[in-house]
C-alpha cells in the first residue's frame, strides 16, 4: 500500500518493514512537492499579474468609460412656465413650487406596503392612490411619479427623516400650475396636463424631443395649448454625480434653464367676470372684439370648467360630471359651436344686394305677412301676422322683415351671395389664436353638392333650390355660423369693412431679457364695398337699437349703439305659430345679438348668443347692453339678470 | 539612565528573540496597505481603522506567545484545539448568530467570533499531529482517517452556510495531505471523480451559489442582478488605470458602486486608488511573505512542522489568489477576505497565530532533530 504515496523512483514493496525508512529521502520527497508548489505559486501571480495589466492597462479606456457614465447624470430642470395675465397685468395662469412625494417603481419592491408606510408618515387619501395606480398604468416603469402632491413642511419634514426606510422614493421639488380665477375665462386660457403619446408624437414633429426632458406637462386646450412653445421655455441641463442608489452626491456643471414667455392677453378679465355674471345660469357664448385692431376684449363661453381640476389629473367623478353634463361645460362655444345666424344674417345680405345690384336702399315691397313661390302653395310666413306693409331696406333692417329677406334671397344667386358674405369671415376661418377653430358652414351650390357627395345621396339632394335660397334669406337653411365669425363680422362692419384677424393675446415678453414683442394688428381682408352702402345698413343698425327690435334693451343708453338682434331655429314649427311657453326650454329657439359701440366711432363690437334664450331682442340685448355699459361708462352691470327670460309672442324678432 | 537604556534593550531583546524579521515586516507592510486602504474603504471613518488596529494589537500579541511556545506545546495543542473547533462549529449550527442569512458566529457577550477561523489553524494543526505520530507506519488507512478529519469541519462549515471558508478548509487539509505524500494518481483520481460528480453536486447548490457560478462563466448573463458585483469590481480596477485615482479618489468606491468593499472586495478599492503600480507592489509584498514562509517551511526539522508551516504557507497563498482572482473576475465570487487586509478582526488574529507558527517553526529548526 506504500506504494500510494510516493512519488517516483521505484516503489516500494507492501512488504518492505517500516523501520528502513529514510529521512533523507523522505526529506527530499517533501522539498520536491514543496518546489512543485512554488512553482504553482509563481504561476498564480504571474497569471494574477497578466490580469491586472490587461484590466489596468489594455482595458483602462473602456472601463474608465464605464466608471464615468456610472457616475454621471444628465439631469434636466424643467423651466418655469410662462405667467398668463389680462391686458391690465391681472394674472390669470401661473406656475408654483410645491413639494411632491415620488415613487420610482422599479425601485421599489412592494409597492403597495411602501406606499401604507408612507401612508403612516403623509397623508394618502384614497383618491390619490388611484391617479398613482392611473399614472403607473401609462407611464413606464423608471420614471418617477407623483404620489402626494403640495405636502406640507411638516409633511417633508417627517418624510426626510424616514428616508432612508424608503429606497426609491423621494421628496421633489415641482412646478404647478394655478388658475387663480377658475371657470371664469377657463375656455380661453385652457389648462395643462401630463405629456401623453398623442403630445409626444407633437413634440417629435416640432424637434424639441431634447427640451422636453424633464418636463412633465404641456398645454393640452385653450391659450396654453395654442402658445405652448411661447410659454413653456428652454430647459437647462445639469450634470450630476450620482452614487449607486442614483441620488445625486454633487453637481460637477449646469447650464440654468429659461423660463417660458409670459402672455398679456387682450382681454379684460374685469369684463369677462361682468359677462359670466350676466349670463347667470344661461348658456351661451360672447365674443367682444375692438374692430379697430382684432383684439378679443372677450371670449366667454358658458357654463365654464375649473381648470386647475384638470392639471394633475382630473378624478373620473368630475370628469363624468363635467362630460356628461347636458349643458356640455367643455365644449368652446365662440369657437365651435356652430348656430344658424337667424335674422342676424339680414344686414349683411342687405349690403351684398346693395353692392350687387339687386336692391337699392329706397326699392320697397309690399309684406302681405307670408313669401310664395311662384307656382308652388308653402307659404314662408313672416313673424309678425299680417306682415309688415310697404318696407325699404331701412326698415326691413329695423324691424326684422322677414318677406322683404325672402323676396331678395328668391332674386339673389347663392354663389354670389356666398361670395359676398365669405369676405367677413363666414364659412371660414378667422384665424383666431385658439386651436380648434370650426368654419361653420355658408352655403353655395359647391357646397351642397360636396355636402351630398355621398353615395347615400342622389343626385336631387345635391341640386341647389330655389327655396334653399328663400330660407337662406333669413338666416336659416344650411347657414351655421359660430360666435367668433359673428362678432368678427360685426366688428368688420363696424371697421367700415376692413377686418382684422382677431386675436387673444396682445403681447409676449421674453422674461429673461424683459423684452415685450407686441403682437400688431393683422389686416385679414379690406370688404370690397362702397360707403354709401355701408352707411344705408348701418344707419338701419342704429334704427334697431333706438326704435327697432332692439330698443328696449337700450332704453337710457348714455351712447348710441348699433346692433341685430336674431333667433335661431332649433325646432320646425311646420308653419304653426311659435310659442316658447310650450315647448320644452332646449328646444327653445337662440337667441342672437350682434352688435357694437359708439356707432360713430366703434371701440367694441360683440356677438351674444344665449342658447335656447328665445327671442334675442329680449334674452341676448340686454347683456350686450351690460356689456357696453361697463366697457364704455365702466359702469359695473347691475345684479346680473340671471332669471330666465319670459317669452312674450307679441315680440317680434 | 544606562541602565534604563539596558532595560530596554534587554526587554527588546526578549520580545524580538523569536520573532522572524522579514516575515514581520512583509506582514506588517502589507497590514499597512489595509489600514490605508480600509480608510478610504469606510469613507475616512477612523473608527474602523481603529478597531482593526486594535485587533492587530492583539494578533500581535498573540503571535508573540505561539512563537515563544515550546514546539513541544503545539504538538500538544492539536487534538483538544481541534477538539474544541469542532465543538464550536457544533454550537454555531445549533445556536449561532444569523448574519445576512448565514449562521457563522457565536456571540461571546464581548463580541462575535468565528470558529470558522479558529478551524483554519485547527485543522493543520490536527493533521500535521496525526501523520506525525504515524511517521513510522504510515499506511493508506491513515489517509482515510486525515479525509474524515477534513470532512468533518467542511461540512460543518458548508452547511452555515459558507461555501468558500469550506472550500479554504478543505484546501488546508488537502495541503497538509499533499506534502505528506498523497499519491499524484489519487490526487488526478480525486480530481477525476470531483468532476464526474459535478453534476450530482448542482442540484444541491444554493441558487445564489448556481447563480455565480453561471454569472461567471458568462458575466453579461445579468449585468444588474448576480453579475454587478463581478462588472463593478472589474470596473473599479480597469478604471484605475497604471497609476490609479489617488487615495480617496475612488469613484467606484466612493459612490457605493463596489459591494463589501471594506472586506471581500477591498482590493477593488486598492486597485482602483493605486493601480496597477499599487497592484504590483502588494504582490510583490505578499510574495516577499510567501517566499520567506517557504523557506522556513524548507527548513523546518519535523515532520510535524514540516506539514503545518507547509500547509499554513500555501493557504497564505491560497487565500490571496483566490481573492485577488474573484475581484479580479478570474474566478467565480466566493467570500474569501483577502489575508491581511480585508476588514475583519478573526482573520486577522487566525493570520497572524499562522505567522506566529511559523516563527516558532524558524526558531526550532535545529534544536529538534529527528
């Protein structure tokens, strides 16, 4: 058995007695494996030294690159977004700092236990648990999303001193943003919300991918959407070491961002609170325009929405009431509601009769109180039974004459007519600084037959009529128009036919250098038309505000205004006689006035439109005299006439 | 004042008559190198630095006495403190402390110990004992009692768990065997069969345990999860470069990208401060230690002391290379300190018990003659 543990030479026997061992021999055995583990020893740092030379050496620049890009971030800081405020410096939309409690939860093992210790420390209430499961849903995993928003000081301050118990969750500072006035404007300044795909394919297209780093909100309606690159500014950029848990240890450089331009708007939010107020419950909408350069004095849309529900997500309870809503409180109304003009259309088509021949202003027609067509037996009744006997232009104008309007529209060509009403801004576009303009709809053969394209369509339905012609003579028919293009046309007469696009904001200043870029007024089109013409319509708009349909309204008026009133069909009477008291209020007819003031030298020139209001004489008038008392006298209106109108048949429209 | 002067001489004489010049300044430079390193490891915290300086105080002392002993005493010492380790590898599995998982230390009310570390003194000590007395009579039998004398402890100590101051065990037994003459054919044999069995042994490894494993062999397999010790360690030394960062400089280091860096991974730290130069030096330093542990070992004058300086020298190695190839990622991630340096108070008395062995063994070469 010997034999097993030796090494070389001859083995020895099993047999050989123990006591011929030999020490020498033993003695040079062991120094032999003594010498073959050095040399193992020698080879294991000699290998040990080729790796040091190959990490250290060979290899020093990819991993130098690897220690550095594990040390350093790239962290962006978001810029402080654009102030909002009226043409008087009053703000209406403005960004402040808050405390936020974030959660990264890739970094967080259980996020709900995490989240009930926190609990322990902050108050989480359950509706802030759900917008987190919401934003966990459709955010990525790394990002860090807000939990609790605006945490008190004391809040942040037991919080810092439990941090540790909590990796992956921080304290932040953010940016919010505020709507001091809430619903009043809330169409016009919109709000913000958190970047979705939809923004970020936006982003994409306008190549600023890199500056939205870091920013978490952008405009989604309103003047915060249409101006969103003047207000959200350049973000700046630190560079940050950070250790293994990703906090930042000390900041090696940083170039400090710019904050967003600030927007003066043109309108008067003093103004704007007056009108909301006069429109009470009501809904509706109102544009006020000065026509002497396009600025939007204001743009009231009602009911209203608070804005600041929207920033850090809206609940689905306020959502669902706000959608829901039959009274739709998101829906922009100057900008997309489209109403048939009614009686207000008449001027406008007086003047294009003016100009293109088919009247003169002292031609009268008789007004049996009913329109025929040649051959046919519908009668086209006027409002008022009986009619309204010899009538001129003047006089159609004053007192709303319906068959002196169906006489013209049966002798008029729709394309000449459209044409005409196109130069004030009908049918199309103004151009207005809010995204999501509507064009309305101002009919002509092309358009019928665009409109009746389809295959469902034959080829009947797309011909135009002679009675689409009569009833488009008073503003029914295929006519839609919005309030923003209704006010944009007033003022355009009341510019004596020079129109200008009309706009919300008046001028940007660049925080940083303190320069104020003004926006100038811009000529949209000059309406070809001759002044004497014009003077005929406008004097007759005077006679509606002094002695016509719209004189009640003015009644003690310390100026002299101009204005029509109109009401707009929302259910076929199929000849019967009209009595609002009997149908159900949203069935109710609109109530139109167009109007402006001074009448010699107009400074503001607006649209009303109450929806389901009635007659506008009596629903629309008076808050367009409310308005124009306190814009021109600053006569603050008297208790808002929030009642709902009394339709009375004896008025005539 | 002559006197005094005498005093102190003779006082001085005393302690150093035993004490091996050049092992203890190849230790004590080496120990130098950790206390420096540990420094920047703990972020400048001087009370880790103190408190290994104090554990050097008493391995110090302790080395002094092992190697003021008679020889005679540590042939008698084998058997109980053998004994006694087992005894204590014993209490720890039935009422040890848990440490991240692991159950490796008795608490002694004054502080926490390893018997681990005690083994690794115990089991040569036992084995150099045993093949001592058989010197004589040596036959294949008593190669299957040395192998229960390592499997006993191994077990033990695997079953914490702690794999790799197992396989370090097992390793110093195995030395022990090798200089005693174990066969080259049963070592292949052992080898041979160590691999057949591999994978029977798989299915009962620990899934962190297959999880380094197979980190090793493909290191990009899970940069963030098993392998991110490994990628940082590497880091830290490659992006120390020649010259290294500079003490305190570390980066990797000092913002915590470096796992257990005052203990398994502090020559990541070494090497990413002082680089490849600091590298070379320190294996320079421990191969001044090796080599001088070697002749002493050459020289020693039993059998008994032959295989017990042997098996302590090439565990010194051992323990090194292993270390300084994990953090390197020469090899796969076994928590094995690195001799000397690492923080850690047992190892470093265990260590320097071996080197105070080993001065005894100098001391004694010709006064025991067989």
């Amino acid at each position: 058995m010997r034999r097993l543990f030796v090494k070389r030479g001859r083995p020895f026997s099993a047999l050989e007695p123990p006591e011929l061992k030999n020490p020498e021999r033993e003695l040079s055995h062991f120094r032999r494996r003594l010498i073959a583990a050095t040399a193992l020893i020698v080879l294991g740092f000699a290998g040990l030294v080729g790796r040091f030379v190959y990490l250290q050496l060979f290899q020093h620049q990819h991993y130098q690159t690897l220690a550095e890009s594990n040390r350093i971030a790239i962290v962006p800081i978001v810029p402080n977004r654009g102030v909002i405020t009226d043409r008087n410096g009053v703000v209406l939309a403005q960004s402040y700092s808050a405390y936020t409690l974030e959660v990264t939860p890739s970094r967080v093992k259980n996020l709900d236990e995490t989240i009930d210790e926190l609990a322990k420390l902050v108050d989480i209430q359950l509706r802030d648990r759900k917008r987190f499961r919401r934003l966990l849903e459709e955010t990525k995993n790394f990002e860090s999303l807000p939990l609790r928003t605006r945490l008190s000081d004391e809040e942040v301050a037991r919080f810092a001193v439990n941090r540790y118990r909590f990796p992956g969750v921080e304290i932040k500072a953010r940016l919010f943003r505020q709507y001091p006035f809430g619903e009043i404007a809330s169409h016009v300044i919109g709000y913000i919300g958190r970047i979705n795909d939809r923004d970020v394919e936006r982003i994409d297209e306008w190549d600023e991918t890199a500056n939205y780093k870091g920013s978490d909100y952008i405009g989604k309606v309103g003047l915060e959407l249409s101006y969103e690159r003047e207000l959200h500014g350049t973000t700046g950029v630190e560079e940050v070491e950070v250790d293994a848990g990703g906090r930042a240890v000390r900041t090696l450089s940083r170039t400090a961002p710019t904050s967003g331009n600030n927007l003066r708007l043109s309108l008067d939010i003093k103004l704007q609170q007056a009108i909301e107020a006069a429109f009470g419950d009501r809904r509706g909408a109102l544009v006020a325009i000065d026509p002497a350069n396009g600025e939007v004095l204001a743009f009231v849309s009602k009911p209203g929405f608070d804005p600041n529900l929207f920033v850090e997500g809206i609940d689905p309870a306020s959502w669902d009431a706000l959608n829901d809503s039959p009274d739709k409180p998101l829906l922009n109304r100057p900008l997309r509601g489209a109403y048939p003009p009614g009686s207000t259309i008449k001027p406008f088509l007086a003047l294009s009769a003016l100009t293109s021949g088919k009247r003169t202003a002292t031609q009268t027609i008789f007004d049996p109180g009913f329109f025929q067509i040649a051959g046919s037996a519908h009668r086209f009744n006027d409002d008022k039974k009986g009619g309204h006997g010899t009538v001129d232009m003047t006089k159609s104008i004053i007192v709303s004459c319906d068959t002196y309007y169906y006489m013209l529209g049966a002798d008029s060509d729709i394309d000449v007519t459209h044409d005409f009403l196109a130069q004030f801004g009908y049918g199309g576009k103004t151009g207005i600084d809010i995204e999501g303009e509507l064009p309305g709809v101002l009919p002509s053969r092309a358009w019928k037959r665009e409109r009746f394209a389809g295959k469902n369509y034959r080829e009947e339905h797309r011909k135009w009529y002679l009675g689409d012609s009569v009833s488009a003579g008073i503003g029914q028919g295929y006519n839609a128009f919005t309030p923003v293009q209704q006010a944009e046309a007033i003022a355009t007469i009341a510019n004596d036919g020079v129109a200008f696009r009309p706009h919300l904001v008046r001028s940007i200043e660049n925080v940083k250098t303190g320069a104020v870029r003004d926006i100038a007024p811009e000529l949209r089109h000059t309406v070809a038309v001759k002044p004497e013409h014009l003077a005929v319509v406008k004097n007759a708009l005077i006679g509606v505000a002094r002695e016509g349909t719209g004189a009640r309204a003015f009644v003690g008026a310390q100026y002299v205004s101009a204005g029509k009133t109109g009401t707009s069909q929302l259910f076929s009477l199929k000849g019967e006689k009209y009595s609002a008291g009997h149908i159900d209020e949203r069935l109710r007819d609109h109530a139109w006035y167009l109007a402006y003031a001074p009448a010699a030298h107009p400074r503001i020139a607006l649209a009303v439109l109450v929806e389901n209001g009635g007659f506008g004489a009596q629903a629309a008038a008076p808050i367009a005299r409310a308005v124009f008392d306190y814009y021109l006298l600053g006569r603050a209106p008297a208790a808002a006439s929030g009642e709902a109108p009394h339709p009375a048949d004896d008025e005539s429209d | 004042m002559r006197n005094f002067l005498a005093l102190v001489g003779r006082i001085w004489e005393i302690l150093a008559r035993r004490v091996d010049n050049f092992l203890m300044a190849s230790a004590l430079a080496i120990v130098g190198v950790g206390l420096v390193t540990l420094f920047s490891a703990s972020d400048q915290n001087m009370a880790r630095v103190s408190s290994q300086a104090l554990s050097l105080g008493f391995a110090l002392v302790l080395m002094w006495i092992v190697a003021n002993v008679a020889p005679q005493q540590l042939v008698r010492a084998a058997v109980p403190l053998y004994a006694a380790s087992v005894l204590l590898l014993v209490a720890v599995a039935l009422g040890g402390t848990m440490v991240n998982g692991s159950r490796r230390w008795l608490n002694l009310g004054i502080g926490r110990f390893q018997p681990s570390e005690l083994m690794k003194i115990a089991l040569p000590l036992m084995l150099a004992w045993y093949f001592q007395k058989r010197e004589a009579r040596l036959a294949f039998g008593d190669f299957i009692v040395a192998a229960v004398l390592i499997a006993l402890p191994v077990w033990l100590i695997k079953r914490e768990p702690d794999l790799g101051t197992a396989l370090m065990i097992g390793a110093s037994g195995f030395y022990v065997l090798y200089l005693a003459g174990l066969s080259w054919k049963i070592m292949l044999g052992l080898a041979a069969a160590a691999g057949a069995a591999a994978p029977l042994v798989w299915p009962h490894l620990h899934d962190y345990q297959q999880e380094r494993i197979l980190t090793f062999i493909d290191p990009a397999r899970d940069p963030l999860g098993a392998g991110y010790h490994s990628a940082q360690a590497s880091i830290a030394l490659g992006s120390g470069g020649v010259i290294g960062k500079g003490w305190l400089n570390g980066t990797q280091t000092h913002l915590d990208f470096l796992p257990e860096r005052h203990t398994d991974f502090i020559f990541a730290v070494f090497g990413e401060e002082f680089g490849l130069i600091g590298n070379t030096v320190l294996l320079l330093l421990y191969l001044l230690l090796i080599g001088r542990a070697l002749m002493i070992t050459a020289n020693a004058s039993t059998l008994f002391t032959r295989l017990l300086a042997g098996a302590i020298t090439l565990m010194f190695f051992t323990y090194a290379f292993v270390n300084m190839a994990m953090v390197s990622g020469l090899l796969p991630i076994v928590g094995v300190p690195l001799p000397l340096v690492s923080y850690g108070g047992t190892a470093l008395v265990s260590l320097f018990v071996g080197l105070g062995i080993l001065m005894n063994v100098q001391a004694n070469r010709k006064l025991v003659k067989t």
